[in-house]
C-alpha cells in the first residue's frame, strides 16, 4: 500500500492496548485506539481501518457482536480477535463469522506482528484478484461482443446464461472471423471461474504426438526431448477453463484420449502412471460442418456429442448486416485509442460500402480494413476510398450440391474468382498449400491469382 497501514487497536486493558500501540509504531505502523463497544463503532464508521486487533470481551459490548457489525460493513477487513485461553469456544464462532485468526492472552509481540503481516498479506491478494476480476470483466467482458441483431442478441442471451450456470462443456460454432474466441473468453471471464486459468489451444498447430502432451504434459524421460517433468494445458486449467480451438481439425488418435477425458475427468501425463483429478469447463470452437466430418469419419460421432452438451452458432457477418455499421464505429472508437488518432468517424458513403460488401472473412477482416484505414488516411472521416473493397454489392452466387447459380442479373466472374481465393485463405488461415488444395489449384496456380487481385499480406 502506499500510505501507512491504519490498524485499530480495541483493548479495554490501557497496558495491553499501549505496548501494543508502541510496537505497531515502532514497525511503521499507524494506529488508533478503543476502549470500549462506543469507541470501536465511532472508529469504524469515521473511516475504515486496514485491520483490527479485536479483544472478544469488553466492558460495553460483545467483541463477536462487533466483529459481525465490522463484517457488514467492508467484508475484506481483517480481524484478529485477542482472548483469553478461557473463550476458545467464542474463538471458534468469530472464525466461523470471518475473522482472520486469533492470539491468546498473554502473547508474545513477535507472534503479534507475524500473524497482522500474514493477515495484511492475504488481504491484499484477495483486493488484488477482485481488481483482477474487475479488470478482465472490463477487458473480456460481452460489452466487447457487438451486435444488437436478433441473431447476436440470441448468441448473447444463452452465453451469458452458459457463464453463469454449472455447464461443464460448451461447444461454439461459426465461420473463420465470427469472434468464437471472444465469446469463449467472455464466458470464462463473466462465471465464477474467472479468477482461474483460461487456457488456450489451436489444434491444428501441433501433430498428434505434441497435442497429446500439450494437453496431458508428460512426465521426465517420456519421449526423447522430455528432460523434464511438463504440466499440461488441463492440468494447467484446474478450476477454470480450457479453450479448444480448431477443434474438427484435432487427430482421431487424441480425439479418443480427449473423450477419455472428458467422461472421467481424469488423465495421466505422457509416459505417467499416476491418475490426475481435475475441475474445469471446457470450451471448443470449430468453423468445420461437424456432421460432415462424422460422416466422412473425420471426427468422432461421440465426442461430437459430449461436447455439444451446449452449442453456440456464431452468425457470419453477411447474415447480420444491421451490425456492420455498430462494428465499424465500434472499431473506429477502439482504434482511435490505440494509435491516439481522432478520427470522427465514417461519411455515409464509406458506411454503405461497408454495409453492402458480403465479408468472406467475416469480423475479422472488417477490423483488419478498418484498421488498415485509420493507420494511412490523413482525413478527419473515413471515406469509401480509404477501404480498398474492390467491390460494392456484388451478386451472390448461389451454391446447388456442386452447381453455382447464375444470378438473374448476371455476375463478374473474375469477382466470383476472386471472392473463391480469399474465402479459401480465410478459411485455411493464409495457408496456400491448403488453399490451393481446396480450390482445386495448384499453389502456382493460386499464387497467380492471389497476384492477380493484390491479395498478398
């Protein structure tokens, strides 16, 4: 703390209380005193103490009573009741009531000291995981989720209810760019397990071998590199929560251990003997069909089912363009902080530009064009020429089993061409092996065209 600790000596013994007031002094220590029930009250409603040294019995008054009232008033304040070894069962009913701890008549002054330091102690980290708490709850919380759409009111609505509730595991899904992770961050950071570990990680970035131990850890000795004894992800995640992302992507072989998992609640480390017990919520997102791949036996049909205890839908984007316009001031505003810039805002025709382009790439590339946009333009509003769209309202052409629709109004082919590649890099995360892939190319292939239409980061 910065300014000296205040502690409240209350003491109907002027001795005990004076040598106690010495010492506290002495140890850069503020204190105040009370004799009585009347003083304790009036010191406490003028201004509360960091701590209070509390004799159970006084002339006016019950120190337990006083305790409770204390307690009422600041649930965080410590107190250390001071007895005789005679009251020990009052002892017991002030510890039921909050107190910190208790020191018995006569006591020795360096025992004093000790028990006030570790009490000051855990105070201070209790207020520094409620202000933690608060912090995230303002940095993950779901005022950061924009949208006032039916559908985004939807998603809201049971994400909020999944933070509060007991559901173990919740299973989000949505194209690439829909802000999966955001929801699974403000659920974990809006439930009772937000002072825990939120855990995250993408399972398509590790092979199988390194998944299994990235989840699981492994102990000393387990493979080759394994020099040491490492903790996994769901060790790591005890009472808070674990963030699977990618999750269709993960390989059949860990697939079977995280079901193992998830119906035990149990594991053991690579290469481990011991059984490990842990509580958390687990969270998975995927932008894959899951019933294609289950039926493709790509993924496996249970563990499909226990993880969809709980399912979120994220809508893209083109499915809720009323939020576009609430996304682009939100990002101008977010920003504008950020580069410490004041931009005022989008002109009418920049907003319809924005309104009208069907985003492939979902929130993810609004935000990316937004700030490419506050970074180079040197106008106080945004214009429709500092969003390199390429393209207004273009048709959308329509998908039938492996037949594409021509429009009745006919559509530029080289901008369907060109939407095909960016969805397949959105998609694959800017990998062009799988890009080309998906599109039938090969990369040669898809290098020309992401040339062709300037789509190179």
């Amino acid at each position: 703390m910065d300014s000296p600790i205040n502690i409240l000596i209350v003491e109907d013994e002027p001795l005990i209380r004076k040598t106690l007031c010495r010492k506290l002094v002495k140890e850069g220590f503020f204190t105040e005193e009370a004799a009585n029930g009347a003083d304790t009250r009036a010191r406490l409603e003028s201004g509360s103490p960091d701590l209070v040294l509390m004799d159970i019995n006084l002339p006016d008054a019950n120190g337990i009573d006083l305790l409770r009232e204390a307690k009422e008033k600041d649930p965080d304040l410590p107190v250390v009741m001071m007895t005789g070894n005679h009251a020990i069962q009052l002892v017991v009913e002030a510890m039921k009531l909050g107190a910190f701890d208790y020191i018995t008549k006569p006591f020795n002054l360096d025992e004093v000291m000790l028990t006030i330091q570790k009490a000051l102690e855990m105070t201070e980290l209790r207020r520094q995981v409620k202000m933690m708490r608060a912090n995230f709850e303002l940095e993950f919380g779901f005022h950061r989720v924009v949208g006032g759409s039916t559908k985004m009111r939807a998603v809201m609505e049971t994400a909020k209810t999944v933070a509060e509730s007991v559901a173990e595991t919740v299973l989000i899904l949505g194209e690439s760019g829909t802000g999966k992770n955001l929801i699974a961050q403000a659920i974990h950071y809006n439930s009772l397990r937000a002072s825990r570990p939120f855990m995250e990680v993408t399972c398509t970035a590790l092979p199988a071998t390194l998944l299994e131990s990235e989840l699981f850890g492994h102990e000393k000795g387990a493979f080759t590199d394994a020099r040491t004894m490492k903790r996994g992800l769901c060790e790591m995640a005890h009472q808070g929560t674990l963030f699977l992302d990618e999750i269709g992507e993960m390989p059949l072989e860990t697939q079977a251990k995280l079901l193992g998992f998830l119906e035990s609640r149990r594991f053991r480390r690579v290469g481990g003997t011991r059984d490990i017990s842990v509580d958390l919520r687990i969270v998975a997102a995927t932008n894959q069909d899951m019933e294609k791949m289950i039926a493709e036996k790509r993924f496996r049909e249970d563990l499909y089912y226990r993880l969809n205890v709980i399912e979120i839908h994220m809508p893209a984007l083109r499915e809720r363009p009323e939020d576009i316009p609430l996304l682009a001031r939100f990002f101008v505003d977010f920003f504008n902080r950020k580069f410490k810039k004041n931009i005022k805002g989008i002109d009418q025709a920049g907003l319809d530009l924005v309104s009208n382009y069907p985003w492939p790439g979902n929130v993810r590339e609004l935000r990316n064009i937004i700030e490419r946009a506050m970074i180079l333009s040197k106008n106080e509003v945004l214009t429709a020429t500092d969003f390199p769209l390429r393209k207004k309202a273009v048709p959308q052409a329509q998908v039938d089993e492996s037949r594409i629709l021509l429009p009745d109004q006919g559509i530029s082919i080289t901008s369907v061409e060109e939407d095909l590649v960016r969805q397949a890099l959105e998609k694959t995360k800017g990998n062009q092996t799988k890009a080309a892939k998906l599109l039938h190319l090969s990369r040669d292939q898809l290098r020309y065209r992401m040339k062709l239409y300037d789509l190179f980061d």
